[in-house]
C-alpha cells in the first residue's frame, strides 16, 4: 500500500470536492480513495450536492462518497 501523505490528500479533496480545479482522473490513484472517505467524514451534504450539480464529480464518485458517511442519528 502506497503511503498516504494526510496534507495531500486535504488538498485533492478540497480542490475536487470545494473548488472544481481537480478530478479524480487528476490524482494519484492510491489517493482516490483515501479522498472519498476525508469527504465523506469532514464535507456536508451541500458541499457534495454542489460538487455532482457543478459536474466536479461522477454520480458514481458521488454516490461512493454519500456511501462512505456516517448515517446521521
């Protein structure tokens, strides 16, 4: 397993997740997923909406991510 550097992968998800300037296509592929859980764990359901609505991200990035949260209580 490829060593995951957190700084990193902070900066993907904001830039794919908040900001539209990456893809996933534009990162490291060992970081896909590493990606998809920070946003999951640390974005709203706003921020990921606006992210599929803006076409930064795939319904099936999408979906992967909505999967990985935290049912709320």
């Amino acid at each position: 397993m490829a060593t995951i550097i957190n700084s990193l992968k902070i900066a993907y998800s904001t830039a794919i997740f908040r900001h539209g300037t990456k893809t996933f296509p534009d990162i490291f592929a060992s970081y896909v997923e590493p990606v998809k859980e920070y946003a999951a764990a640390e974005y709203d359901m706003a921020t990921l909406d606006r992210a599929l609505a803006s076409g930064w991200i795939t319904q099936e990035e999408y979906d992967a991510t909505v999967a990985l949260k935290e049912p709320q209580v």
